[in-house]
C-alpha cells in the first residue's frame, strides 16, 4: 500500500497512530534506480517506510538549480508504486510536502551546524548547503522518528556529516550508507546527469574511470599511495576538477598517514553541472 502525505499535521497524526519500527528513505525526487535501491533495503527490513520527496531550498545556494530542479512527482509516485508490488506486505508512506512551509513553519527558525566536516571540499564551494540539509535531515527526523534511515554513498561527505549529527545530539536513529548504483559505463546516477549533452555525458567518464585508475594504483597497499598523489597532480591538470582527492574515510581528514580506509571524493564539472563521485579503499 502506498499513501502520500502533503501536509505535515497528517504526517504527525498518521505517525502518531502507528505502533513499531518505521524505516525512512529521504530524497529530493525526481527518483532513479539509486533512490530505488534505497526504498528496496529499507522494504526488506521495514514494513512500513516513509519515503520523502522535498526540493529542500535551504541547501541551494542563490546561485544554483533551485528553481530549475526537476520536480517529477507523479511519475516518482508511479515509480514507487512499482517497487511496492514487490512488497505486498509492507506500507510506504510518501511524504511531499506541498509547500516550503509544511516543513519549515518559522522559516527563520533554525539551522543546524555540524562544525568541521561541512565546511571541507564540497562545503568549501557551496557554503551553506551542508547546514541546510542538515536541518531538513534533522527536522524530517523529529517528524518521522525513524528507527534506520538510508543514506547514499553517492553523497559521501553529505553520509559523513549526517553519521556525526547523529552521533553529537543522540539520535536513537541508525544510519545505513547504500553502495553506489551506476549507470552501465560506470557514470553514478544522479538527477541532474539529464543536465549533460551528449559530448558532455561521454566526457563524463573520465570521473569513474579515474577513480578506478587510482584505486588500481594503491592496490590496497599504503607504499602505493605516493604513486597515485602523483598521478592526482597529472589528472588535476584538466580544470574541470574541482577537486580529487584523497582522505581518510571516516574523518575526511588529509592527513591519512594512519588511515585504514581511504575515500577519493571527486567532482568533475561539465558546463554548470558538478557530477559527484568518490571510492573507497581499505589499506593494510
Ligand atoms: P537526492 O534526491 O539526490 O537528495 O538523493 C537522495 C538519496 O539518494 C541520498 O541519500 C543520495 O545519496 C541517494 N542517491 C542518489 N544517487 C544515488 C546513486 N546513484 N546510488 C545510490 N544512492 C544514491
């Protein structure tokens, strides 16, 4: 069964009348095969779901795709009621909100702040975006009150960030990093590759292909990692990185001499679009 919720005094009566462990998936919409994969786990350990679908505006900047942001409600619908027949035993809710208000009432409330890890790599270009999402997590938290909640590892930084809120305030809520799901060349998907042209989209690979390169290089080995620093320097003489980089996987920290799993977090740009990716490698 598959009900949407559009006001929030619903989903606090809806939650408020249920008894048991919910599971919860939130996401921006315009859902593909990776948002999918979440729904899928969190269905085979729940057998009730909340699935959010929330262009939240807080985590654009005043310069990005806010307005432009493909927002595909019924066909993201459709797509979930697809998924949910393979779950004839399980409920899903969908939570889309209809307006900026439902979720946050004060729109000058709040904001949260994890200190350190937003404001590295991906926070050092896009200020701001890792507070405002970190407040929608935290406030779509405090409605739902999830038992696990899904997160990919597409959005390694954003992954990291929302395991230290939970940690810092408490939280009773476990957080589950999901592998990343590619498209058959290896690009990861994501809403905004329908931004790419075609010359673009075949430009693209070159952000798989050099993180498998790099992994292959360390090949696990901690002698190997001068090696692939070096060939970092050669990659990043292409502009359209913003950044390629090795860190420790878990502090995000640079200093990885200590480090028993490393993460590449990338972003290749192609025109206005920043394609994210990153990979992990464990060293002995
Ligand atoms: P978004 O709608 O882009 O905010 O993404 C919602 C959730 O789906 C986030 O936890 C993302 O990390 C996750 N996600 C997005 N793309 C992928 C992908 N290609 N593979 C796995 N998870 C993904």
């Amino acid at each position: 069964m598959v009900k949407i919720i559009t006001s929030t005094q619903e989903l606090e009566e809806v939650r408020l009348n249920e008894k048991g462990p919910v599971g919860f998936v939130p996401t921006m919409g315009n859902l593909h095969s990776g948002h999918i994969s979440l729904l899928e786990r969190a269905l085979s350990e729940f057998e009730i779901v909340y699935f959010s679908i929330f262009v939240n505006p807080k985590q654009f900047g005043p310069n990005e795709d806010f307005n432009r942001y493909p927002r595909t409600l019924e066909a993201d619908v459709n797509q979930i009621e697809r998924c949910a027949q393979r779950f004839p035993n399980s409920r899903i809710m969908i939570y889309a909100p209809k307006s900026t208000e439902e979720v946050f009432p004060i729109s000058k409330g709040h904001s949260v702040s994890v200190l350190g890890l937003s404001s590295i790599l991906e926070g050092s270009i896009r200020p701001g975006h890792f507070d405002g999402m970190a407040t929608v997590v935290l406030r779509l938290f405090e409605l739902i009150k999830p038992t696990r909640a899904y997160f990919g590892l597409k959005d390694y930084q954003q992954l990291a960030i929302i395991k230290q809120m939970v940690r810092d305030l408490a939280l009773p809520i476990e957080i589950i990093g999901m592998p990343i799901i590619r498209d058959t060349e290896g690009l990861a998907l994501s809403s905004r590759n329908q931004y790419l042209s075609p010359g673009q989209k075949k430009a693209s690979l070159i952000l798989f292909e050099s993180l498998s390169e790099l992994k292959k290089i360390i090949a696990g080995k901690r002698k190997n990692i001068p090696l692939a620093q070096k060939r970092i320097s050669e990659m990043l003489q292409d502009k359209n990185w913003n950044y390629l980089e090795l860190r420790d996987a878990v502090s995000l920290s640079s200093s990885i001499e200590e480090s028993k799993e490393l993460t590449l977090l990338a972003v290749y740009q192609l025109g206005a679009t920043r394609l994210l990716d990153n990979m992990q490698m464990e060293i002995e």
